[in-house]
C-alpha cells in the first residue's frame, strides 16, 4: 500500500529550521548530511549546489526533509496557501497546546486561536496553522481522541 515517507521543505538556515520542527513535533533530529555532486545536480536541476539534508522523524515513521541548498541562488517563494502550487505540511501533534507553548518560546505565535474541525476527514480534530522559519504555514492538528 502507497504510503507518505517525507515531505521536503526546502529552508534557509538549518539550524533555525531543526529547532523549529522539533519543537513543534518532538519529533527525533537526523542529520545534518551534506550532499552534493553531478547526480545531486541533475537530480535536482542546480549545478553547483551542494545540499545539506536534516530529518525529522515523526512518530509515525513519516519524515520531515529540511533541505538547504548552499552555492546556488536560492529565491524565496511565496508561501501563501491560496496561490496555486502551494503546500503546508499539516503535522499531528499529541497536545496542540503544548507544541504551541514550545514554539512560542521560539517566538512563534498561531496564526489564530485553535479551532475544532465540524466536518470532514478532520472532523473533531483541533487545529491551528503557525508560521514558521522561511514563513511556511505549518497546521497542528490534535487528534479527538486527545482533545481536551
């Protein structure tokens, strides 16, 4: 059966990224690796560029890919999830709140007050979207089960 391994996310600055990911999931850090090298290159359509990769393996196996891409220009997109091509990662967290407490310690704040889906394959699940490093949106969900 198909199943998610990782979704990449491609940052500025490894270490802001790790603590922020980290934090938000306590999930555990792999890495950093660097890669680089004709295959990388064409693999990813930068010459040059030398990647270093950080991993944030998640409780269920799934991995958060924190890529920095070194030596090759690196333009920022717009990370707004109403433009066509935009993505967020939308990570289950055991406690929204306590992941929330430990990303504000970082000096991120939610984007909104936590909310509880009505319908939906999210139905029950409390959620809350936090900008993060490089203004990705990350949505926290907490499963029904473990809502307060």
């Amino acid at each position: 059966m198909p199943r998610l391994h990782h979704i990449g996310i491609t940052v500025s600055d490894t270490d802001t990224a790790t603590t922020f990911y980290a934090a938000a999931t306590g999930g555990e850090v792999i890495g950093p690796l660097a890669k680089s090298g004709p295959a990388v290159e064409a693999a990813v359509g930068h010459p040059g560029a030398e990647i270093l990769l950080t991993f944030v393996r998640l409780d269920d196996g799934v991995f958060l890919e924190l890529a920095e891409y070194r030596g090759v220009p690196t333009p920022r997109n717009d990370p707004d999830t109403g433009r066509i091509g935009a993505a967020h990662p939308a990570i289950v967290v055991p406690d929204i709140d306590h992941s929330l407490a430990r990303l504000a310690e970082l000096g991120h704040r939610p984007l909104s007050a936590p909310m509880t889906a009505t319908a939906g394959p999210l139905e029950g699940y409390r959620y809350v979207y936090v900008l993060g490093p490089d203004d990705v949106r990350v949505e926290l969900l907490q499963e029904p089960h473990l809502a307060a």
